[in-house]
C-alpha cells in the first residue's frame, strides 16, 4: 500500500460506501474513515461499562451500594439509548483504547500513510501519562470504576488484561523504531505481573490474579494473555525468569480445555460460560507463547480449539456468535476479534481467509454508519448504536489495519 496523496485521502473519507460487495478500495475508506472519526473525537469516548462515572451517581451516595451499581452498569450497558450525556457520564480516554489505536497507527505507517509516525508518538506519551499511579511499576488499568458480581474495581486500580496490551503496543513501538524507553516500560509491565500477580498452588495449579493480586482468579483468557506477554518480554530479553512462570500457567489453562476444544471463560460457578472474543484471545495468547517461547507443547490445543471456534461460533452468512450456543448479541468487539483471530491462523486453515473476509462484509453491511463509526450490538429486537469507544472502534481500527496489512503483504486478495 504506497503511501496515499491528500487528493485521494479526501477522496476516501467522502465516499459514501458500497455495502455490496468488500473490495480494496472500500477497506481503504473504511479504515481512513474510522480513523478520522476517531481522530476528531481526540480518541475519547463512552464505554459500555463507564457508568460509575456519572457525577450525577456519585452525589447520590446512597444507592453506592454492590447491587445498585451491579445493576446500574448492566442497564446502562444494555440501554440502546445513550443516557450518558444526561447522567454527566464524561468521555475518557482509555489505556487500552489508546494501545489498540497505537498498535493500529504501527501497522497504517507501515503501509505508508501519512502522518502515522506523529500519531504513535502521541498515543504513547497518552499511554505514559494514563499509568496507573502509586504503583512501583508501568501498569494500566480502565478509565471507569467497574462492579463485578463481587467487587469494586476502582478506576485506573492497574489489572492484567489492560496492561498485557498496553506493554503489547510498547513492544509493537520499540519493534519499529528500537526506542529503548518502551522496551523499558514492556519489561516494567512484565515484572508487574510476575512479582505481583503470579501464584501457585501445588505442583499443577498456577495463575495470574484478575482483576486485583489479593483475588487467586483462574480466569483463563487472563492467563494465556498474561503467559504471552511474559514469554515476548523472556524473547526479547533473554531474562528466564519470566518463562518459567509463563509455562507453568499456560500448562494449567490448557488443561481446562473441555473434550471438544473449548474454554469456559473461568472457574467460578459463575463463569461457566464460553465466548467468541475470549476464545479469540486464548487462542492468539497460545499461538504467541509457541512462537516466543520455542515451543510447540501447545499446538494440539490450538488445533482442537480452532476447530471448535470455527464450527460454532458462525453463521453460514458470516455473522460471528456471541456465545457458542447462540447468537445474540452480535457484538462488533466478536466482529473485530473474530477477524484478527481468522487471519492469525491462516496458515492452519486456508478456509479462514475466506471467513475472516465474510466476517467483515457482514459488519460493515450490518453496523457500519457512514458518518464514520460501528454500532455496539445487535439484538433480535432492536440495534443498539451507540459508538463506543474502546469496545468498538479501537477493536475495529486493529482488525481492518490488519487487514489491509495482509493485503499488503499478498496473503489475501479483495
């Protein structure tokens, strides 16, 4: 992709969209459309989980109690109406919103459109100044305080999954221009999650604590992406003492893969659920932890989990399931990583290509607007569109700029 003329990029971000048919040219606009959208809402935005944020909740402090704000967040997240403004819920900007858009701008400089070399350089200095604080260590965690089904999460409290892809981006940045600073974050972040976050129990049971250290979680999609990230910082570092770990707790996920392929999302009673985007990351955790840690222990797992994320979560129109037993919600962030984990393992399966591409014809048919933005999620009844930020289209900046990297490198053709 050679890098494009400002006559051509105007051209793309005015063009109204052909939903008939996914050519080259409609990823082109898309992605540029979606990055503008992005760009002139100075990547701040609402999030699904972000209502604890209202200053109008806050002065109500006596419904500041765990099953009104248990319940106030999944109302909010499910509301298709955006009461947000009204309720003085700020937009915000998030750490893991801010990476995913880092590790899309990698990929579009990479490509050659301009002016994405200014933009990395921003996105991690947002990164630099939204680091959780009190903390010995570089750790992120959400722009939201948010209500589990047992605890409060404070906001910006640092946890394992936001700062797995924030040090994942910075790794994504030193890989491109060796700028020792973000190596040094990436190795920060890394010790975070071993001498903080890491546990054992036996010779067989290990993990990493999500969402605080004091919880001992077997939360499986924490884990594998934990693992990963220690086994890229031991790639890139040579330090050992970061694979050990890695390999201890990704042995014990693994073991937790059901007969047919799949993962529930957990242990607990309560999460005894199996999902698409989470199987998603297990399954890219997994393929990363062979290829950095030198292995190929896990690969059996990866073959009968793909088979099992291919088969069900699909429908034969491309549309990605929520849940391996039924469809709805159809969510954009199942849209998104349904694409990237496709393309991930192409070489496994060179019918995913095909399937990555009908994944995406489907959303940009169904929750694609062309003012530049995704809707959130579609339900039997209605269509939620609310453009939220994080969930929505950072995800879906990633999965369309990977896409147009794997054009750019011939594995696929529109």
């Amino acid at each position: 992709m050679a890098e494009l003329p400002r006559e051509l990029l105007i051209f793309l971000l005015n063009k109204e969209l052909d939903h008939t048919e996914y050519s080259l040219e409609n990823l082109k606009a898309t992605t540029l459309k979606l990055l503008d959208y992005c760009r002139a809402n100075e990547w701040k935005g609402y999030d699904p989980y972000d209502a604890l944020n209202s200053e109008i909740f806050k002065k109500l402090t006596f419904l500041d109690f765990k099953f009104f704000r248990l319940g106030f967040v999944q109302v909010m997240k499910r509301l298709p109406v955006n009461l947000r403004p009204l309720l003085l819920v700020p937009k915000t900007e998030n750490p893991k919103a801010v990476a995913l858009f880092l590790m899309a701008s990698l990929k579009l400089s990479r490509l050659g459109l301009p002016g994405q070399e200014d933009l990395v350089r921003m996105m991690v200095e947002k990164m630099v100044s939204l680091r959780s604080e009190d903390v010995p260590y570089w750790c992120w965690g959400y722009s939201f305080p948010w209500q589990t089904r047992t605890i409060l999460v404070p906001r910006g409290a640092p946890n394992l999954v936001c700062t797995t892809f924030v040090a994942n981006a910075l790794l994504d940045a030193w890989g491109t221009n060796h700028e020792s600073r973000y190596l040094s974050m990436a190795l920060s972040a890394a010790e975070y999650i071993l001498n903080e976050l890491y546990w054992r129990e036996g010779e067989s049971t290990a993990g990493f604590s999500y969402p605080f250290p004091s919880l001992r979680t077997r939360v499986h999609n924490a884990n594998f992406l934990g693992a990963a990230l220690l086994c890229r910082v031991y790639k890139h570092s040579g330090e050992k003492k970061f694979l050990d770990p890695a390999l201890k707790v990704t042995r014990y996920s693994v073991s937790k893969q059901h007969n047919d392929g799949s993962w529930d999302y957990g242990e607990l009673p309560t999460q005894h659920w199996i999902d698409n985007f989470h199987t998603g990351y297990n399954l890219c955790a997994l393929h990363f932890i062979c290829q950095y840690a030198g292995t190929s222990e896990f690969e059996p797992h990866i073959h009968r989990g793909f088979r099992f994320y291919k088969k069900h979560f699909f429908r034969e129109d491309g549309a990605p399931q929520y849940f391996h037993n039924r469809t709805h919600p159809i969510d954009i962030h199942s849209v998104a990583q349904s694409i990237i984990t496709l393309l991930a393992f192409k070489d496994l399966d060179n019918a995913s290509v095909n399937l990555a591409l009908s994944v995406y014809q489907w959303g940009m048919t169904h929750m694609w607007n062309d003012h530049g933005y995704f809707y959130y999620q579609i339900n039997p009844l209605y269509k939620n569109k609310i453009p939220y930020m994080r969930w929505s289209q950072a995800w879906m900046l990633l999965s369309l700029s990977t896409l147009l990297e794997e054009y750019s490198q011939g594995t696929i053709s529109l």
